[in-house]
C-alpha cells in the first residue's frame, strides 16, 4: 500500500509576514558576505560575519548544530561552497579565498519560531567570461522558476523549467539536491527539484507534484554545473562537490505562494 504523500503546511498571512522579517534577516548576511568577497579572505571571516548579523537581530543560525541523517553536526553558521564545491562547504580558517574563485553562500536562520533562507554565488574579484556566464544564466534560472509559482501551476513546472532553462544554456543540474518547503522548520514538505522524472527504477520514488495554492511557503534553489551531474560527498560528512572537477553555482530564495503575483522573502 503506498505511504501518504506527505502534508503541505498552508501558511497564514501573519505567518508570512513572521517569515518576511526572517527573511529580510537572512537577505542582509547575503548582502554583507557578498560585500567582504575578496581575494585573502577566508571563509570563516565570512561565517563570523553572518553569526554576527543573525545573533545581532535577536534569531537563531539554523544551520549551526543541524545534524540530519548520518551527518555530523554542521559547524558553522553559512555554508561557503568554493569553485567545484557544489554545496555544503564547511568556513574554516584556512580557506583563503583567491582572484578568479567563485562561491556560493547558503544560509537560514529562525526568527520568531520560522525560517528564512536564500543562498547566492558570486565571483571573488574577477572572473572570465565563461563564469560570469554560468553565474548570470543561474541567476536568471530562478528568476524564471519564481514566476511559476501562481496558484494552479505545479511543483514539476519549476522543476521542468529549471532543467530546460539550464540545458539550452549547455549546463547540467544537480538532481541529487533540490529545494524544500520551508516553514517553523527549515526542510517541510514539499520537495522541488530541479529536473523532474520521466522515468524511475522500480525502487525509486519520485517527488511528489503538488498543485500550487495561496499559503504554500518554500525554497527554489537552481544548481547548474558546467560539467557533468557526477557528485560525490567529502570525507567531512557534509562538502558535495563535482568528481571531474566541474565548476558550478547555486541560488536561493524563499518564496510565498499568494492569490495574485509570487512573494519573495528573501528579496532585500
């Protein structure tokens, strides 16, 4: 007997509001991180400066501790994905960041019991015209994406659209990692890909297609990489990054499902 599809937790206009604040949070560690890229800096400089923002405004780093599964408990506050490292990076020290690296800075935290979160990757001084491309084409993936999301639209058009969008443009996306409702807990139903199945082995399931409606609150996170779609997970429990060494770029928003146009929450 197959198991029920898991619940969708519809969110209030108040809740959405809560979200809103948490979100604008979240938007301000982007904007900062983003305004400290730099060649010398390392990736913990950036964490701290993230902890700092979110601790200043009285909410909670979401990813710190987060241990799920088999994962070890995440140590930081942001996640600093640098060049062929796909998501997850852990900051350290030791990661100093260099002219011509690209990376990707995902982060959530909890403000009044709900969820931000929104992600970026950007190029660390200058970069060549082949990232700039794969930065811009990602970016504008989600813009794309965030237009679906109207009532009676579907979680497989934003998944169809994203590996479409990213094959005209010669790129693959990540079909391992997808974005998630978001909500008082930071991975809610639903999942949303960014492919969509035509076909699946006997004992795979696929994600589920929800029908979009007014209160639906998640995350659409395109990751496109320029190479192949061959990921594979570092001894640290938690770094995913390409096998052939394929650069690669991810983002993120928060979005809110309304009765007219889509609510970003994570837009500054």
């Amino acid at each position: 007997m197959p198991s029920q599809a898991p619940e969708i937790i519809l969110k209030t206009p108040e809740e959405i509001a809560i979200m809103r604040e948490a979100g604008q949070i979240v938007a301000e560690v982007l904007a900062t991180t983003r305004a400290a890229l730099r060649p010398g800096v390392s990736t913990k400089e950036l964490d701290t400066i993230a902890e700092t923002i979110i601790r200043d405004h009285g909410a909670i780093p979401a990813f710190l501790d987060y241990a799920p599964g088999n994962h070890p408990p995440f140590p930081a506050t942001i996640t600093a994905s640098v060049n062929n490292e796909l998501v997850h990076g852990i900051p350290r020290e030791d990661r100093i960041l260099e002219e011509g690296d690209i990376v990707g800075i995902d982060v959530a935290c909890f403000h009044k019991g709900y969820v931000g979160d929104a992600a970026y990757t950007a190029g660390v001084g200058e970069v060549s015209p082949m990232v700039e491309r794969l930065l811009r084409v990602t970016e504008e993936t989600l813009a794309e994406a965030i237009k679906l999301c109207v009532p009676g639209n579907h979680i497989s058009d934003i998944a169809r659209l994203t590996s479409k969008y990213a094959a005209q443009h010669g790129y693959s996306v990540a079909s391992e990692y997808t974005g998630h409702g978001v909500g008082k807990a930071m991975h809610e139903a639903p999942q949303v890909p960014n492919w969509w199945p035509r076909r699946l082995k006997p004992n795979m399931r696929g994600p589920v297609d929800y029908e979009l409606q007014p209160g639906m609150t998640f995350a659409i996170e395109p990751m496109l990489i320029m190479g192949r779609n061959d990921l594979m997970e570092l001894d640290d429990g938690w770094t995913v990054v390409t096998r052939d060494g394929s650069l690669n770029a991810h983002t993120e928003h928060t979005i809110a499902v309304t009765e007219g146009e889509p609510m970003i929450l994570t837009l500054p």
